[in-house]
C-alpha cells in the first residue's frame, strides 16, 4: 500500500485496486481486496479501532471450527483437528 495508510477499520480501506498488504488490515470484502496469499476473513479483525463486524486478510487461519486452507484461487474449509497432507 505505498503511499496509503494502514487499514485499521475503515469500511471499503482494502479495495481491489489497492488492496491490504498484512494480516488484520481491513476492511476488506473479498480476497481480491487482500495482497499475495492472504485471504479476507469474517469478522476477525483485532483491536479498538475496528467494529465488531469488520472482517480483516488473513493467512492461514481458524474460522470458528474450521481451518480455512487457500489453495491458489481455491479455498478448503478443515475441520479442526484433521491433518492436511499435501498431494
């Protein structure tokens, strides 16, 4: 995000044109609005700045019970505790 501050809350901050580029950025609404692997994530943002309802990118990450995995332009949802081998 050069010459951009960082996203900390703003509704539409990620957008597709210029999208987050570190986790717990956002607002973001799709994973294009999020920079390389990262994904955008559902209500997962941390800290005073953002409401309860701001969804943050994210890598690799837990989504109430399930371990959302990106696979290029897929996404697989894991049931915590299962193992993930690559194939």
């Amino acid at each position: 995000m050069l010459g951009r501050e960082i996203c900390v809350g703003d509704n539409h901050c990620c957008t597709a044109a210029f999208p987050c580029d570190a986790e717990n950025q956002g607002d973001c609404d799709d994973d294009s609005e999020c920079r390389g692997d990262l994904i955008c994530g559902v209500h997962n943002c941390m800290g005073d700045t953002f409401d309860k309802d701001d969804d943050c990118c994210r890598s690799t990450y837990l989504e109430g019970s399930f371990l959302k995995l990106r696979l290029g332009s897929w996404f697989m949802q894991v049931p915590r505790g299962k193992f993930v081998t690559r194939v």
